[in-house]
C-alpha cells in the first residue's frame, strides 16, 4: 500500500539526508511492513514546496508505552 502524506520540510529533508529515520504517526491508516510513505513536503502555511520522497516501512512500533494511544513509529528504510 502507498500512503500519501504531507511533511513539514525540516523534517523531510533530515529523512532525505538519512538523519531521521523513525516518523511517528496516527495510525489511522493500518500502516503496516512494505507499505511506501509518498512524502510531500509543506510549507508552515500547508502549500506544497513541490518535492517528494518515497520510503518503505521496515517495522511499525505500536502498544508501546512511551507512544500516545492511537499513534505508532514507523522505521522507515
């Protein structure tokens, strides 16, 4: 499954550079091992700057106790 999604930009590009490699979600989409995040990042005003990324999902982090009810991180590769 692709999964669309907007970033806010300082954080997409420390996941370009391979700084960032964890994203933390709602999981409200059923995310799960092999699905792709289609990264769009956004401006603070929500527009688009025009760049994507792709990343797999290599393991989703859920029931965890230092995650709020509902959300998950996702190791991205």
């Amino acid at each position: 499954m692709r999964h669309e999604l907007k970033i806010e930009r300082d954080h997409f590009d420390k996941i370009m550079s391979g700084e960032k490699t964890c994203e933390i979600r709602l999981n409200d989409r059923d995310y799960k091992v092999g699905d792709i995040l289609h990264l769009r990042a956004i401006r603070k005003d929500g527009s688009y700057w025009g760049i994507v990324c792709d990343r797999g999902i290599s393991h989703v982090l859920k029931d965890f106790e230092g995650l709020a009810e509902g959300y998950v991180a996702l190791s991205l590769r």
